[in-house]
C-alpha cells in the first residue's frame, strides 16, 4: 500500500504548513501576504515534482481541471487565512477546512462512482461529529 504512506506524508506536510501559515499571521504577517509567500514557496517545488515526473503534459480539458482546482485551493486557503486573522483556533479552523472529504467523498461517488461502503460511512459521521464538538 505505497499510496498509504504517500497519503500520510500529505497529512503531515499540510499540517506543518497549516501551523507555519499560522504562525505567520500569528507574527503579524497579513493574510494576503502569507498566502503570497505560501505560493511563491510552493512553486520551486512544483517545478522540482515536474521535472522528475519527465515534465508530463496533459490534454487541454485535463489541464484546465488542473488549473480550476488550484483557483479553489487558493480562494480555500484565502478562507482559512482570513478564519486565522479573524482569531480562529488553529485547530478547529484546519478541521473545517479539511472536512471537506465528506463533500469530496459524495462527489467522488456521483462523479466517478467510487464507492461508499457502510464502514466509510460511519468513519464520515464520526469524523464530522467530532469535529461538531471541536467547534463547541
């Protein structure tokens, strides 16, 4: 399960960048400038990640997915930003924003037709119920 520890990578990464995009704030840095230097970080390793795939192209409907996704991760990370600089709790503003896997999981059911099955289910309603009590 090489995805897995793929996966889990992801999870960490995210979280020290959602800690030091706090940070930021937290040190005065104004939102729009922490997400400017967030992207400005981002893209030497994007770059970097390109090359070593062989710099893969794609087909101009793919491409134009690729590029509607980054505009939502940038307006997602616009709100985080704001929830931050507008006195949120780093972990309860992380955990909304990363509730999104339930939409993500619907989607991904009508979209491509994945499937749910009862125990994913469960772990859904469970995740948002504990997020609910996060955020009391």
């Amino acid at each position: 399960m090489t995805w897995f520890g793929w996966a889990l990578a992801s999870m960490v990464l995210m979280g020290l960048g959602n800690l030091g995009r706090k940070a930021a704030g937290h040190r005065g840095l104004h939102p729009a400038a922490v997400l400017l230097w967030v992207v400005i970080g981002e893209v030497p390793l994007a770059l970097l990640y390109w090359f070593w795939r062989g710099r893969p192209g794609g087909t101009i409907p793919a491409t134009a997915w690729a590029l509607v996704a980054g505009l939502f991760t940038a307006a997602a990370l616009i709100s985080v930003n704001e929830s931050f600089f507008r006195g949120a709790k780093t972990a309860v503003a992380i955990g909304v924003m990363n509730a999104n896997f339930a939409l993500v999981a619907l989607m991904a059911f009508f979209l491509f037709r994945e499937q749910l099955q009862p125990s994913k289910l469960v772990g859904l309603a469970a995740t948002l119920s504990g997020l609910w009590l996060m955020a009391r």
